[in-house]
C-alpha cells in the first residue's frame, strides 16, 4: 500500500513483532500482506518441484520443503517478510547424497545441516555479514537478476508460440496495473486472468501441472533410517556442513538485502538459527531443506509490498492449501503467467543506478571490478554463494594492495652519528613487505632511528620485519631504536619481537 510519501512504513521491532500487531490492525497492510503470500506460494510451486528434480528427490519432497521452511522461519525467523523454501543452492549440495545412499541419508543431512547452522549462528558466523562491503552486495543483487530471468529460459524455448502472447501480455498487465491501482497485486491479476485465458480458449500451453506431480495429502512426521554410528556422521558430516554455510550466506545475504529495501533493521542472529530450526523441523517432515529464497522474497517485498512475517506465514500454509486441496486448479496455473511475474521481479531487482554509465565512471575502479567478479561467478556457477565469497575476497585482495602503497619512508641524516627513518601508513604483511629494502644499512651511520609515530603495526609479519631489519644493522655493527609507537602497536612489538624465528 502507498501513501503520499511513498511506501506505508510498517513499524517494526524484530524483538516484539511490532509489525505483526500493525498487520492484524490495518485491514489495508492485512490484505498486503496475505495477497503478496498467496502469490509467492503459486510462484514457489514450480521452483520446489524444479528443485526436487536437481536433488533427485520425488516432487512432494520439495513442495513439503517450502510449506514447512515457510510456516517454521516465519515464526522462528529474525527478518520478517522473507520467505524460506526449498532452493538450487542446497538441492545443488545435497543431491550427491541422495545419488549415492537414498533419501533417508538426505533427510538426515539436512537435519545435520540444520543443527549445524544452530550451532554457527550461537558462536556468531552472523556478525562476519558485517565484512561484506557494499560492492559485494550490489553484485549481489544484480546477478540474482541475472540468474532469475535465466531461470526463465527454458520455459520460453521450445514451446508452443501462444506462449509468447501470454508471456507478453502479462507482462503488460504487470507494467500498467500499479499505475491505475495498488488495490490487489498485480502479479496475482496477471496469474488469475492469463489462467482464465487459457482454459477460456484451451490453450495448448505447459502449465504447473506439467512441472511435477503435487502431493494429495498433508506432510507427516518422518524419521530417516539411518544408523546412529560414526561411521554416517563421517559421510554426512562434510555435506551438512557444506548445507549450512551455503544456506546461512544465502540467508544472511537476503537479510541485509531486504533490511536495505525496507529501512528496517533485523535480528541476523535469530535469522540464522532460525534458518537452522527450520531445517530440522523440515527434515523431520520429510522435506529436503532450504534457505532463504532471493527470487520469491523480491515478490513478496518490492513487488507485492509485504513488510511482515504475516505474508512468510501466509506463503507456506497457502502454498499447502494450493498444492493439498486445490492441486487440480493449481496444476491449470500456465507456466507463462508465472514467468512473466518472475521476468518482472528480475527487471525490479537490477540496481540500475549501479550500471549507469555516469555511475560507473565515478565509481572508483576496484569497486567495479568486485561488484563484475561478484556477478561473474555467480552466473557463471550458478551459486550465489560462492559468488559473493569470490567477491568478497577480490574486495581484500584490492583493499590490501591499495593500502599497502599508500606506505612511505622519508630518510633524514640528523647528526654525524644518527639517521631518522620516519615511517608513515598502515603496517600488515602487504605494505611492510617491502620495507626492509627501503633502509640503506651500509650508508647509514652508527646510530639509527626509526620513527613510527604516524604508523601502527597490524600485525607479525610487520614485527619479523623490523627484527629483520635490526638484525641487518647489528651486522654491520650498528644499533636501531624504534619511537613513537604506543597502544596496542607497542604492546604488539613488545610481545613479539624477537620471538618469531629468525631473520627475512
């Protein structure tokens, strides 16, 4: 819903659920709030069933997946108006297990991963969120883009041509309606009418009943068979582990992402031990796990202007009814209609500013380079994860090789008997590398002085420097005296120095 400043801003404490009560107060943010879920869980229905095919599972395993990472992270969750389901990054992880030893060792790894991803987020695997620079996050965003329209490829190659006048006219619908009224969401209009079209006229067209068979009753309690011995943990364990760093980055990235869309901060603590609460709960439901859902979350916030855990919630038990109760009328759903919501969600999630041309020539070089590493690993693998990883390394790379020349030394000959180096900048194992062949040992006279006062020493490499430096003045019979450091630089070189083994 907008006002006329914009957006309606939902008060919210991820603490109290203050957005929740405003929710169930506003009959206007109510109706939001349940649209957006009733069309993010038609959008998740044929994504659940893709995935499951990734993980080589049956499609009830997936679709179980979403209803139950939905109900379960919209209570547990800390970021409202996310939505969690079955996803490629971790069907990607998991599939080998299920190749190779059956669905029971595939649940158990996923509950592994869920009790894993617990115990990450308590010792605070949260807080490293806090080191992904901003160029990391907008090449974030824009391969998400990138990689839900690709996502759409296959069902627009090779099929009958009416699904082209479909998919066009959806899109139109989705253009022009939020010009003329925000009253119902435009994606669920664009859904229902191309639905009614085609059954209207019965269009030879693939539909969400050609993706998969849906399920004919609700999910029950499920107990893998696994042996309880080392022996599984052993072959589990890499897996699991594997599930929750992917599902956590994944998540965590998201969070931040709607945090910045919606002005709100959330709880990235909560969120990732409840992403780990949500997986157990899914295993012991038969699901295949999950993590936050980029694509779907788009929906559900930009596009259908949700703002609290009220649509998540919403999501997953709509997304049960849909495929429980209503799989006949779901299953006449054609997939253009879904398409033409999810092209319209990749063209809403573009950072377009990123990419002006204006905006790159005043952007510094190292922050487009990172932001096109980012977007370049990510489509190029597929794996959001190890795209964000690869760009948040290439930002270190860039960040230590700026500051390590920004470094100087300035020789001063005070005395007959006395040299003063005055060294400026900041000190780790990149800038101090070079250090020890910026004195002249035999030049220099008997006394020699090196002034840190407009430097600090990060770190042991930068202390082996200096012991490498005094040790090639002693040899050539000279003494240094090292000034003007205090704090935590004194106290590191006072610890270390002379203790780190031997000379350069």
């Amino acid at each position: 819903m907008n006002t006329p400043h914009g957006p309606e801003q939902v008060p919210h404490d991820p603490r109290t659920d203050v957005s929740v009560r405003f929710a169930l107060r506003s009959p206007a943010r109510l109706k939001t709030e349940l649209l957006a879920g009733l069309v993010v869980a038609l959008a998740l229905i044929p994504e659940a069933i893709a995935f499951s095919v990734i993980a080589g599972v049956d499609p009830r395993v997936g679709l179980f997946a979403s209803v139950t990472m939905a109900i379960t992270i919209a209570i547990v969750g800390g970021r409202p108006a996310m939505i969690s389901a079955a996803t490629a990054a971790v069907a990607l992880v998991i599939a080998p297990v299920s190749e190779q030893y059956g669905v029971d060792h595939l649940i158990a790894t996923v509950i592994l991963g869920g009790v894993f991803q617990v115990l990450l987020s308590f010792l605070g695997v949260a807080k490293l969120m806090r080191f992904v620079p901003r160029s990391v996050m907008v090449g974030f965003v824009n391969s998400l883009a990138i990689l839900v329209f690709v996502a759409q490829i296959p069902h627009l190659v090779d099929v009958p041509w009416m699904v082209y006048p479909l998919v066009a006219a959806g899109l139109l619908v989705l253009v022009l309606l939020p010009r003329i009224t925000e009253a119902v969401p435009a994606p669920l209009v664009t859904i229902v009418l191309l639905t009614v079209v085609t059954v209207a006229f019965s269009l030879n067209v693939p539909d969400v009943a050609d993706q998969g068979e849906l399920p004919e009753s609700l999910p029950t309690l499920f107990f893998p068979d696994v042996p309880l011995t080392f022996e599984t943990l052993r072959i589990l364990a890499p897996y699991a582990l594997a599930m929750a760093l992917v599902g956590l980055m994944e998540s965590l990235m998201t969070a931040k992402l709607v945090d910045d869309i919606t002005d709100t901060r959330s709880d990235k603590t909560r969120e990732g031990w409840g992403q780990g609460v949500a997986n157990i709960v899914t295993g012991f439901f038969g699901g295949m796990g999950g993590c936050a859902v980029v694509g779907q979350t788009m929906m559900n916030v930009k596009v259908s202007g949700a703002r609290t855990r009220l649509s998540t919630l919403a999501a997953g038990v709509f997304l049960l009814i849909l495929v429980v109760a209503l799989g006949d009328i779901v299953g006449l759903v054609p997939m253009a209609a879904l398409v033409a919501v999810m092209i319209m969600v990749s063209i809403a999630t573009v950072d377009w500013h990123s990419v002006h041309p204006r905006t790159l020539r005043l952007m510094p070089l190292s922050e487009t380079v990172v932001m096109v590493v980012t977007v370049v690993a990510t489509v190029s693998t597929g794996n959001l994860a190890i795209g964000v990883s690869l760009g948040v390394l290439t930002a270190m790379v860039l960040f230590a090789r700026r500051v390590a020349h920004m470094t100087t030394v300035e020789r001063t000959l005070t005395s007959d008997d006395t040299c003063t180096y005055r060294v400026t900048g900041e000190l780790f194992w990149a800038s101090s590398n070079d250090l020890v062949f910026q004195f002249d040992y035999i030049g220099d006279p008997e006394n020699v002085v090196v002034d840190l006062t407009a430097a600090d020493i990060w770190d042991a490499s930068t202390v082996a420097t200096f012991d490498a430096i005094q040790q090639k003045y002693a040899a050539k019979g000279k003494t240094v005296t090292i000034v003007g450091l205090d704090g935590a630089s004194l106290e590191r070189l006072r610890r270390l120095s002379g203790r780190l083994g031997g000379e350069n």
